[in-house]
C-alpha cells in the first residue's frame, strides 16, 4: 500500500508494528516447514525476510517511503537478534528504556543507546557538536554511577566525572518533554546547544 502511494508521487509515512510480531510469526512457518533452528530458535528465513521487507522503505524516483518501525526486545536486551539485525539493516534506530518510564522520564528515551546513521548529513555541525558534548557527560556518568550510587566516589578524583555530575540535573531536564508540552526544532537546537555551551569542553 505504501509502495502504491510512493508511486503516485507522493512522501509516506510508514508505521510497522511490530518486527518482531512479523518474525515470530515466520519462525512459526519456517520450523513448521522443517528448517533448522539458528540463532535462538530462529530459522534462517527470518534474517532473509527481514532486509526483504526494511529496505522496501526509501526513496524512488517518484516519491519516498520513509519507515518507522518497532521491534519488541526480550528482557532489555540490546543485542536481541531481530533487534540486532534491525539495527544492521535501518538507518537509525531509538531505544526506549523502561528504567527511564518507571522512572516517569518521558519521551523515554535513552541518548546513549540510541543512533542516527543520518545526523551528520543532515543536521549542522554546531547541532553534531552539542549533542556529542552531552553524550559524552552522559557516558561519563554512566561508567561512573555504581561508584556514585554507593558514595564510593570522592569529589575532585576526577575533573570529567565532577563534570558529569554537575551537568546530570540540567542534562535530564532537557531531554524530559510534558505531554501538552511543544517545541519546535529551531527552540530545541537553540536549547541544545545552550546546554553544551553552559559546560566545559567542546560546547563552551
């Protein structure tokens, strides 16, 4: 259906829930029909139907088809195979974390599992460079949060850690959006990089 409206000319939007729906649903068939298991349980023909089925989504010469797909994971874990093969095939992808919804920090959207393939061809270099400012705070406290979390760590042991935790409050604040709550993307990227630029680094 898609295909039909991309071939009138037109830009679709495509919204697939879920791939992974689409491939329990074939290693039903394929083990039904007698192939072997492969990667959990798996058959072969789920890896070949996926990239038959992503790479539909593009543009032609007439119109586009840009696809949004959902791809459910087994207990949060990123390298899933459908997910792992998702990711290899697609040009970006956004992880939603559960920690963060429990949390009740919405969008719930983790920055540091989350990729654009795309970001560099699109968006402007000062754009690239505060978002790279961010992710490396976020990083930073990350692989430090076990020792922060037990009081384990000393202020002033580290100028990058210090940092990280300084900038955690104002960090969090800019990526939690109300549900009433609208922003355009010229606002964002104005805040994004007011944000970067407010600490040390790169975005100063």
């Amino acid at each position: 259906m898609a295909e039909y409206f991309r071939d009138q000319g037109l830009d679709v939007l495509f919204l697939m829930d879920s791939v992974t729906r689409m491939a329990n649903a074939q290693r039903e068939v394929g083990l039904s029909a007698g192939e072997t298991p492969a990667t959990k349980a798996y058959p072969p023909s789920v890896f070949a139907q996926m990239p038959r089925l992503l790479e539909r989504a593009g543009r032609s010469n007439k119109g586009s088809i840009t696809g949004i797909y959902t791809v459910l994971v087994e207990g949060d874990d990123v390298n899933e195979p459908i997910a792992d093969t998702a990711r290899s095939i697609l040009d970006g992808h956004v992880w939603l974390s559960r920690d963060l919804a429990v949390r009740g920090h919405y969008p719930a959207i983790d920055p540091l599992q989350s990729v654009s393939r795309l970001m560099n061809d699109v968006s402007p270099a000062e754009q690239i460079d505060a978002a790279s400012r961010l992710k490396a705070l976020m990083a930073v406290h990350r692989d430090a949060e076990d020792l922060i979390h037990v009081g384990a760590y000393v202020k002033g042991s580290n100028a990058e850690i210090d940092e990280a935790v300084r900038s955690r409050p104002a960090i969090l604040k800019f990526l939690k959006q109300g549900i009433s709550e609208a922003s355009t993307l010229e606002a964002s990227r104005k805040a994004l990089a007011e944000l970067a630029g407010s600490f040390g680094g790169k975005g100063k």
